[in-house]
C-alpha cells in the first residue's frame, strides 16, 4: 500500500519563491502544517543559485529595459517604479528576518554595490538623460547620478573606460549607490534551514512530483522517491508550484481550467567569469547596457561584480542560447512534453510573431570565444580571452499564452496562474521574479488567503514584518525614508 500523509499547504520546489512563501505562511500562522517537495538533493539548486541567478536585487536602478521610450520620445517609468517598490518591500522583510535572528548575518546574502547603467552613442546618450530626468521626478530614484564627463565615469568604472575612445563617440552614465548585490541561493538556504526548526514543517529533497489531481476539496499529489522509485501521495488542501522552469509541465498536469492556452519558451544562458584577481579587484559596479533588438530580457548585458561563496567574482553576460530543457537539471523532451492541444496555437502564433528572438538565439548559439571577447569588450575594452572562462548560467522559461487580439503572445515578466477555488496557484516566468518575490508573495496571499487575510491577527502581523504594507510607497516619499534608513541599517547597506 503507498503511503499517504496530510498537509494543510504543499510547495512545490524549495526555491526562494517556496522559502518566502513558507516562511510568510508560518509567521502569520504558527498552527499551518507545511511540506515542502524538491526534485534535487538541496535547496536552491535550481534558478535561485547563485550562478544561475542574476543576483542584481533588481530595484530598476540600473535595468534600462524597464523603461522603454515610448513613440513620442518620452519615458514610460511605471515598470520601473513598480520594480523599486516591490524591491523596498522586500527588504523589509528581510530586515524582519534578521532583526528576529531568523536570519542571523545579512552580508551572507546581501551587501551594497553601485548600480550604473552606461551607454554609448548620441542616440543612446539622449535616452539615457531622459530616462534619468524621469526617474527624478520619483524618490525611489532619490540619490542617482548622471554624467557625460568621461573622467567621472572612470572613477565610477575604470574598467569600462579604459582604452575607450570616447574622442569620436559620446558616452554617458548613471549611478546608484544603493544599489545591491543579492546572493539568493544563500538567501534561500537561511530560510529553508529557519523553517525546519517550526513545528509541522517537513522538507523533502530528492522527490519527484508526477501527478497532481483534484478529489473533493483536496489535491492528491503523487510523489517519486528520486533514490529508491518508492511512489507516494500527499495530500494538501493548497499547493503552491514555485519550481523555476519546471511549474509550467506541473501547472499543466493540474488540469485547472485557468492553466489553458499556456505555454513555455526556454532560453538558457551562459556567462564569461573573469579569472584574473586583479582585474576582478578593479571593478565594484554592476554595469548594465542596451540589449540588442530582438534579444530577451535575461540577456541584457552587465558587468557584475558578485559575492558568491564569499568571495567576490566578477561575471560578464549573460549570453542566451536555445534549449528544449525547462532546467538546467531537466530533460531535452520538457519543450515538447509541454505542448498540450490548448497551447499549441498560441505557441505557434507567438513563435511567428517572434522570429527576431530565434534569429538572435541562433546567432548566440553561433559565437565563438572571440566574439563573446567582442560583446565583452563594448563594456570593457582592454579584456583580454585569457583572463575570462565560459560558465554555465541558469535556464528561464518564458511565459506564452493566449491572446484575444493577438492569438498567442510571449511575455517576459512574472505571472502568478491560480485555480478559481483558490487552491492551487503557480508562479511562471523569470526576471524579475526573485527581487520582487516579497510583493508577489503577497499578492498571491490576497488572492488565496483573503479571508485569512482580512483577519486583526495577520495585518498587524504584516505590517509588523512590513512596515510599509497597505501603503505607497512611490507617493510617500517621508515614509520611504523611514524604510530605508531603517533596512539600510539592518542589512548593512550604504544609503
């Protein structure tokens, strides 16, 4: 007979999605029994990794993609204002979590780094003083700098400006320097070792999830054993699915009428790591540029130092690839196990609608060591092949889905796809999703929980863990200051 056990919430994937869910969960209601099912042997092996993440603490400081030029020449800020708050909230928390020694060091997983955004040409130059002339009418962008002088640049980045001929061409630069460096994998590591010392917390490493099914007000979870094939069933009144790459195939097995017409498109990724300590020491910026037309998201280009296993790296990328796998763990079959008679028009549609990216990614997959040095060398002129390795990077699945006016449309954000009973929910898509995985945890908590939610007990404790919930922070700019004195000096970050 297989075995059965019972839980009040499952989550699927022990990423920081799954970590910030959980612990949320938790502190709000010490009595909720949790399980947590992971396909791999640790947590944040997956997206949440280090290496596989980003790692930027995407606050929209420095990401110009986030704030496109619109076609009368002006610049829409709304992504970008969105990013920053959702990024505030996060911190909060954070500061929650290490004021109450739930996380007992902070400069494990964050530390203060300039955020600069760097651009070259008249074109570009233009854009980029727009841009910033924008942002300073919020204050989340209180503090940014922008220069066209090229020896100031120098001093905020030496490597990008060295050897540059800045005679025949203009650049220009903004910096902030609040901005940060997040090590996630880290980060979620703290929380998953916090969440087993509660009562009813069970995580499970090395499980499979194969099937999830419906009975009565219950999903029957069927779970492999990785190491003996042993199968089993967990049965949960809520599921959560925050497993990277791997929730859409999940998301689509539950059957929720909400989950039709969904698609995924994968794109993998790799980096060049800089193996010369002295240059590594040069540079204490994350750099990011233009990405070119037709290129996703992932793949706009940065210079970025990190703080990965306590030491510091610096990582050019990252550069995109095309791959059938949704993991970089996964199987070279997940593309086409994925298409479903209900996505497949979309997927066709948004394929044809995006011949520019697959055009791109082929190109990527074409490059050679010299032209990754090229691409590197727009950033840092004086690289040099020697001094830098090719490493893997992680995998995103970009969300397609249908569209009434368009018939299938790839969107390169995050989107949380719950059941109309509330009962299930799955976070698909990538960037910018752990920066921001604080407020889209909330927001799934009111989409879920909101009878629980509309509870005395869990707003005073949000608003104890948050101090900014129920409130604006892009128009309160006097609370805003109060929030971030006060996670600067948690976190230990430079204001």
């Amino acid at each position: 007979m297989q075995k059965v056990s019972k839980t009040d919430v499952l989550l699927i994937g022990a990423g920081i999605m799954s970590a910030t869910l959980g612990m949320l969960l938790k502190l709000l209601d010490n009595s909720l029994r949790i399980k947590i099912v992971e396909r791999l042997n640790s947590a944040a092996a997956e997206s949440s990794d280090a290496w596989n993440n980003a790692g930027t603490g995407h606050s929209a400081f420095c990401e110009l993609n986030y704030t496109p030029e619109k076609a009368d020449g002006s610049i829409d800020i709304s992504k970008a204002v969105k990013i920053a708050e959702s990024f505030e909230t996060s911190k909060q928390f954070w500061s929650y979590l290490v004021t109450n020694n739930i996380v007992e060091k902070p400069q494990d997983f964050i530390r203060s780094i300039p955020h600069v955004s760097f651009v070259w040409g008249d074109n570009n130059v233009n854009y980029l003083r727009k841009r910033y002339m924008a942002l300073q009418q919020n204050s989340l962008f209180e503090g940014m700098q922008f220069s066209e002088d090229d020896a100031e640049i120098a001093k905020w980045v030496p490597l990008v400006m060295r050897d540059r001929d800045t005679n025949n061409e203009a650049v220009a630069a903004t910096k902030m320097n609040l901005g940060t460096d997040v090590n996630f994998g880290a980060l979620t590591r703290c929380m998953f070792n916090r969440l087993l010392k509660f009562d009813d917390v069970q995580v499970h490493y090395g499980r499979e999830v194969e099937d999830i099914e419906k009975h009565d007000d219950y999903w029957h979870v069927k779970v492999k054993d990785e190491e003996t094939s042993d199968n089993s069933f967990i049965v949960a009144r809520f599921v959560f699915i925050g497993a990277g790459g791997g929730s859409l195939p999940l998301l689509l097995k539950s059957g929720i009428p909400e989950a039709e017409g969904y698609g995924g498109f994968p794109v993998s990724g790799q980096w060049l790591r800089c193996t010369d300590e002295a240059v590594i020491q040069q540079h204490h910026a994350k750099v990011y540029g233009l990405a070119k037309v037709g290129s996703p998201p992932m793949s706009v280009p940065h210079l970025d130092t990190r703080w990965i296993k306590g030491k510091q790296e610096l990582l050019f990328g990252p550069f995109a690839g095309f791959t059938t796998k949704f993991l970089r763990h996964g199987s070279a079959f997940d593309l086409f196990k994925s298409v479903k008679t209900d996505n497949i028009k979309p997927m066709v549609i948004a394929g044809l609608h995006n011949i520019p990216l697959t055009k791109y990614l082929i190109e990527q997959v074409m490059q050679s060591p010299e032209d990754r040095l090229e691409a590197l060398k727009e950033y840092y002129p004086d690289a040099k092949l020697n001094e830098w390795e090719l490493v893997v990077a992680g995998y995103r699945v970009q969300v397609i889905k249908k569209d009434e006016k368009e018939g299938g449309i790839l969107e390169f954000g995050t989107e949380v796809v719950s059941a109309a009973d509330r009962s299930i929910a799955a976070l698909l898509g990538a960037s910018p999703g752990a920066s921001t995985a604080v407020s889209i945890m909330l927001d799934l908590l009111a989409r879920c929980f909101p009878e629980k939610l509309k509870q005395d007990s869990w707003q005073q404790k949000l608003k104890e863990m948050i101090p900014s919930y129920g409130k604006s922070l892009k128009n309160d700019s006097a609370l805003l200051a109060r929030v971030r004195k006060n996670t600067t000096g948690v976190l230990g970050l430079e204001l």
